[in-house]
C-alpha cells in the first residue's frame, strides 16, 4: 500500500524503509510521507522525522529598528507556527548580484526547500515576481516600494490616513508652513503618506506649497539634507512631517545645527514609532504602524498562500495612530527667529 501510495515500486519503498542511500531526496520524501499517512512506526520504535517547513525573509536593509521590528514579529510567528525564518538580502535584479538570471533566484530558493517568501521593503522586478510564479512559489511583500503585479499579495499600514493625523496634528496646533520630508518618491507606503498630508492641508484650507515637499529615502542621513534645505529657505517652515522616525531624526539635527530648539521653534513628527522615537531628545512624536503585528499578519498571509487558501484581499493594511510627545507644540511667535 505505501509503495502505491508514494507511486514507486515495492523495492525503492523497501529501500527507504531499510535506511539505504541509492535513493533520490524527492523520492524519499515521497514515501516518508506515504509512510506517516499510513502511522507506520518502525520496529525500533523511532518515528519517521517531521520534515522542517521553511520560508525565506529578506531585506534591502537590514541596519534600520523598523526591519528589527518586522523580523521579531515574523520569527515570533514562525516559531509559533513551527516554521523556520532564513533571512537575507534581496540579490540586484540587474545581474550584479550573485544571481543570474533573474528567475534562478526562485528556483534556488524552490530546490532548497523553501515554502514561500516574504520581501520587506523592497524593489521586486517584474521578471522577479513571474519567477516566483512560474516556480509555484508564494510570495507576500511588506511595504513594497514599487508593485509589478496587482496580484501580488502584500501587507502594509493605513499610511494615508496616518499622514493624515500627522498633518492634522500639526495644523491643530495651528502651524500652517507644513513641510513634508518624505522617503523613497516612488514607495507605494511614501505616497499614501504624501497623499494624507495634502489631504489634510487641503482639507483646512491651507495651500501646499512645493517648496516645502522633499523626498529623500527613509534614512537619517536625507533628513539631515532635507531639513537642511529646508530651514535654510527664506519662509522656513515652522513645522516638519518626515515620513520616518529616521528621517526625523535628521530634522532634528538640522534644527540643532542651526540653533533652533525643538519644539519651542520647530515642531517635528516621524512615522512608524519604533524605538528611535522614544530615545530621541524631545521624544519624538510620531505615527506608530504596528510593526511587529505586520510581521506577524505577513508570516500567517503567506502559510494561507502554501495551503492553498484563496485569499479575500491581495492589500492588508493595519490601522496606525498617532502618539504625541515632545517634538510638537503650538505655534509659538516666529517674530524673533
């Protein structure tokens, strides 16, 4: 019956039984699993290993406290679920990677034994994502920063309504030069983020004015070029969105550079909440995006995907809220500045 089961002849079953080694992994693998539906136990008494179900996690950065905090909430799950997390770095698509071409990247991962893949953060080339396809491998993305297919599957934050409440924030405490230091222009999340300010800006009757909308990529170092550029014009700014608690970071140290205090001259707001918000000096008040819950959402998304489940949504998002803390104040009289 095993043998018929796993589609070998009775040999290459007796074979695996015996423990011999003239035998293909892929073959093997079929009747030991034929062997456990059947609850066979060997005469020794020990069972048939429980094969390790795997999944790949990777990055295009992994320095930063927001990947920490996706990677803690991914193996959090794995470990719940009894999934082992390999992480990496996603290869270029350009060939200057260790992969060529681009599609080998999915049939190592397929012939290593990985069940599926999540990307964070990430540029995913279109030949990318057919791999993963054409491979018959899932794939979940956290944050994408560009996305070849609709169909891809993907989880993120209420970013829109999140830039909303940071701008809204702002303009309560009745700042009205708002400016947006933004991350990477073309990142779906960076948009929405966008998208959220203006909207709150319009929403009050304020103008946006495009001297005051920058893109950088997410790091302290752009905000620092940023706010730098920024509190040099003629009409600064008297208040700061920065679409990342990284990039507020930088901000605050171009305010420092030029003498001004925080919040009494500049009020700033990041995005994300992790815990750069809470050392920085004021603490910073910023829009917190449950990090590790879409690490946790993206690892379970991806087990519904191996399982065959269909899906009723391709977008996940988490809400967001704001957290306020020394960084932002009213409006103070800008004669003296």
């Amino acid at each position: 019956m095993v043998a018929d089961a796993a589609g070998v002849s009775l040999p290459t079953a007796s074979k695996v039984l015996n423990g011999r080694g003239d035998v293909s992994d892929a073959t093997r693998a079929k009747v030991e699993e034929a062997l456990r539906q059947f609850g066979y136990v060997p005469q020794t008494g020990r069972r048939l290993p429980v094969p390790t179900r795997v999944v790949d996690l990777v990055f295009d950065d992994l320095r930063s406290p927001y990947a920490l905090e996706i990677l803690r909430g991914i193996t959090e799950a794995g470990a719940e679920t009894g999934v082992d997390v390999v992480v990496g770095r996603v290869p270029a698509p350009d060939g200057s990677g260790p992969l060529t071409p681009e599609d080998s990247w999915a049939q190592r991962l397929k012939s290593s034994g990985r069940e599926g893949l999540i990307v964070v953060t990430s540029v995913l080339s279109l030949a990318q994502v057919e791999g993963f396809a054409k491979a018959g491998l899932p794939l979940v993305v956290i944050d994408p920063l560009n996305m070849p297919r609709v169909e891809v599957t993907s989880v993120g934050a209420t970013n829109w309504s999140g830039g909303m409440a940071a701008a809204e924030h702002l303009l309560s405490l009745g700042h009205r030069r708002i400016a947006f230091a933004g991350g990477t222009q073309t990142a779906s999340c960076n948009q929405a983020r966008l998208h959220g300010y203006r909207a709150a800006l319009e929403s009050a009757g304020v103008g946006t004015d495009p001297d005051l909308v920058l893109h950088g990529d997410f790091q302290y170092d752009a905000g620092l070029e940023m706010g730098t550029r920024l509190l040099s014009l003629a009409e600064p700014p008297t208040a700061v969105f920065a679409a990342s608690d990284a990039t507020a970071l930088g901000v605050l140290e171009a305010a420092r550079r030029r003498g001004l205090r925080v919040p009494e001259d500049l009020s700033v707001v990041g995005f994300d909440d992790t815990v750069l918000a809470e050392l920085a000096t004021p603490g910073l008040t910023t829009v917190r995006q449950p990090l590790q819950d879409m690490g946790r959402v993206a690892l379970r998304t991806l087990l519904r995907l191996i399982a065959g489940e269909t899906l009723d949504s391709h977008h996940v998002e988490l809400a967001t809220n704001l957290v306020v803390r020394g960084s932002t104040a009213p409006l103070a009289d800008q004669g003296a500045r």
